[in-house]
C-alpha cells in the first residue's frame, strides 16, 4: 500500500509542536504529529502523584507572557495563584537565617538590581535579541563571573548567586549573563516581576488542560510512541522513520526535539557543524524539580539555600488531608536522589527544622534520553554563536522550541512563539 504523504511531520507533540500543528491545519495543510512519549506536553507533564495532580515538569504563566496568556483567553482557561509565603528561611555567611518573605525579597534586591540594571541597555526589544549587536561585548561573561566582580564575599552575594542558580536550574559557571539579562528584560527590567512571573500563577486544570485544548482545535493526526531515529530530506520530500522501523513522510517538518535530545536523531544530510555543536553545547540546566510531602500542615513557606546544595530552594504549594505538598529545586540532578524521602529530608532539613519528608515525586529530566534538561537556559556564547544557527531551516527540516525561541526561552510562553513562528515558515516554504 501507498504510504500517505503529509503536507507537514511536527515531530514532538510539546506546546511548540501542537501550536505549529494548529497553526497550519488552520490554514489547510495536511499535519501529522509524531511524539515518542504516550502523552502530550512534552516537558510539561500533569500527573497524579502523593494524592492530587501534581506538575511534573514545566508549570507557571504569567500576563507578561504575551502567548501563553492569548491561548489561556482563547480558550477560557483561568490561572489560580500558589499560597502567598508566611515565613522564609535562607542561607547565607555559613549559617541558616529566619525571618519574613519580604525580608528575604529585600535582601535579594539589594544586589539583583544592580545586577540586571543594563537588561535594557543589551536588549530594548527582548522579542528581538539578535537587533542589536551590543550584547555581544558580554555573552562570554558568566554569571557567576560577573556577580563575583560586581559584589563582595559576604551574606548578600551567597544570596544573589543561590537566586540566580534557582533561576538556570544549574551552575553559574557557564551560565550565560545574557540569558539572565534577556529574560529580566522581558518584564521591563523588573527583576521582581520576572521572579514572580517564574514561580506564582498556574493553569486551573494544569498545563495539560492547555495542551489538550490546542490539540483539539487542530485537524492534525497524531502517533504516539514513535521514537525518530532519521530524519531524511531528498527529492522534494522529507521521510522520517522510528527506532521500531516505522515510516512517515511529508513535504516538509517541524522538529521540536529538546536541543540535548537532538544527538540522538541522525540527519540526512548532516546537520551544519554550528547546529550539531550548538544542540550539543547550548544549555547549562541540569537541575532537578521535586515534589514532597510534609506531615502535618505548615503555614506557606519559601527556602532558600546555598548555590552549591543539591536542593536549594523550597516552596510550599498545597494543603491536602492534614499534610503539606511542596516543591523543591536544585542545580544538580546527579547529586540527589529525587525518589529518595531521605535525601529530600536532608536538605530540607537545614533550612526547614521540625519539617518531617514522608514521600516525594519526581522526574529526571537530566537521565531522560527524550529530554536531556530540565528547562533551557543557555550557556555563555550560545546566543552570539548558535541561535540563528539552531533556529535556521535545514532544507525541508524547520525547527522549533523553548530552547531556542526569541522571547521566554525555558517557559510555555517560548514553546508556543516558536511554534507560532515555524508554522509561519513551513506554510511559506510548501507555498513557495
């Protein structure tokens, strides 16, 4: 039998590719999904753990994300805000400090803005990155480097640099100052409004409730459990096929693969040595996220720990039958055991006394071959040498994603602008 052929493969039925699918179905292409998982949401992923639905991966929106806050309206979905903090814990000099949140906000504030004073200078139009070239002058700067120039040892600089580690999900060593000042750019300079933008609003059904809504409204098909191997692009039409032997063709493709995922598909012809490297060396996240459940109910904390611990920041999220669920972030998935109530414990511990960890919830993000990160943050040099580079079509082959989207990379909001962008491109290349 024929095999049917499609207008457009999206590869990755994350919001990247089930916007781009959408999109295009909209204007009357054919559109076919494949996804290797048997869900949807790519990194975002609502699932039912320690007694309720729980976010696994990716969570928060706010309305300073210009995309993501049009598709909650097109579709009627309202966000509900996490528990406003009662208490705050942190480290800094050594020693464990208690106190209120505005107290630990003030203290973040006293070097966080001066350290991203110059977000608007580098970038005036943070949906634009790539206008101007002053930015360049620093992309090889670090921001452990400059925060490490700009401020002294002491209580204050522990503080900023155990900020921004929560903020990458990873090292400071290599994580780039221009992300930093990108995404502070995109609340206006507002480094308070940017914090909140990470970690305060969700969706009211959760990120799949979303997912589940863009896919509806798109005519396209889509194949789960189809794990791409190679991707061919020859004579006016792009086959792809599965690790199992599986086959599909198409006009053209999306590819929403996570830039640490991409190694693992085989191109034909080769990608460009900058795309290879750049999906090889673009990203510094290798945190962990994860869930634990406290026994008793305590008032709503937030923790913040040192930059070198293994979980270094605590938040609390719900109440549910007389326990306590909460969240926790650190910048090294390698280094704790996110299944392990012990270990979580351990951690907690030093910042949290009396708070007892009876189960956790996790993913590793970091081990999962169809991942390889956590959220996208990218090292120093990714954006002056690789991001027009991983963002430029290979012939028929276009690519999307949060890990490289102009705007909110690492967010929803990122995922659906790129994806917005290549369903532009693909119905350009199949008119043309």
């Amino acid at each position: 039998m024929e095999r049917e052929t499609f207008d457009v493969i999206v590869v990755g039925a994350g919001f990247a590719g089930l916007t781009a699918a959408r999109e295009l179905t909209r204007q009357g292409f054919s559109v076919h999904i494949v996804e290797a998982r048997e869900r949807i949401g790519g990194r975002t992923w609502l699932d039912h753990r320690l007694g309720r639905d729980l976010e696994i991966g990716g969570t928060w929106v706010h309305w300073t994300q210009p995309y993501v806050w049009a598709e909650l309206k097109r579709y009627g979905l309202g966000t509900t805000p996490s528990p406003e903090p009662e208490r705050a814990f942190w480290w800094a000099d050594g020693g464990r400090h208690e106190g209120g949140p505005d107290e630990l906000l003030a203290l973040i504030g006293q070097t966080n803005g001066e350290f991203v004073q110059e977000s608007r200078k580098y970038f005036p139009e943070p949906f634009r990155p790539l206008t101007r070239d002053d930015f360049k002058a620093i992309d090889d700067v670090s921001v452990q480097d400059r925060i490490r120039d700009q401020f002294p040892s002491g209580p204050q600089r522990d503080i900023l640099e155990s900020f921004w580690t929560l903020n990458f999900n990873g090292s400071l060593e290599n994580a780039a100052l221009t992300q930093a000042l990108r995404w502070v750019a995109l609340t206006n300079g507002d480094w308070a409004v940017n914090f909140e933008a990470c970690a305060t609003f969700k969706i009211v059904g959760g990120t799949a409730a979303l997912a589940a809504a863009i896919l509806a409204d798109s005519k396209a098909s889509i194949e789960h459990g189809f794990t791409v191997e190679t991707i061919s692009d020859d004579s006016g039409f792009v086959d792809i096929r599965s690790s199992d032997g599986r086959t599909v063709r198409a006009r053209t493709a999306i590819v929403t693969v996570p830039l640490h995922a991409l190694k693992a598909v085989a191109f034909e012809p080769p990608l460009p040595t900058a795309k290879a490297e750049g999906s090889r060396l673009g990203q510094v996240a290798k945190g962990a996220k994860v869930w634990f459940r406290l026994r008793g109910e305590h008032a709503p904390f937030v923790a913040l720990g040192g930059a070198d611990w293994p979980l270094n920041f605590f938040q609390v999220e719900y109440t549910l039958d007389g326990d306590t669920i909460a969240v926790g972030f650190g910048p090294d998935a390698s280094r704790i055991g996110v299944e392990d109530p012990a270990a979580v414990q351990a951690q907690l511990e030093r910042l949290v006394p009396g708070a007892e960890v009876v189960a956790v919830a996790s993913h590793n993000w970091v081990d999962d071959p169809l991942s390889g990160e956590t959220w996208p943050m990218h090292r120093t040099g990714f954006l002056s040498t690789y991001l027009s580079a991983m963002q430029a079509a290979h012939g028929r082959v276009l690519f999307a994603g949060s890990d490289i989207a102009n705007g909110w990379g690492g967010f929803i909001d990122g995922a659906i602008e790129s994806g917005m962008e290549a369903a532009l491109d693909a119905a350009s290349l199949l008119a043309g």
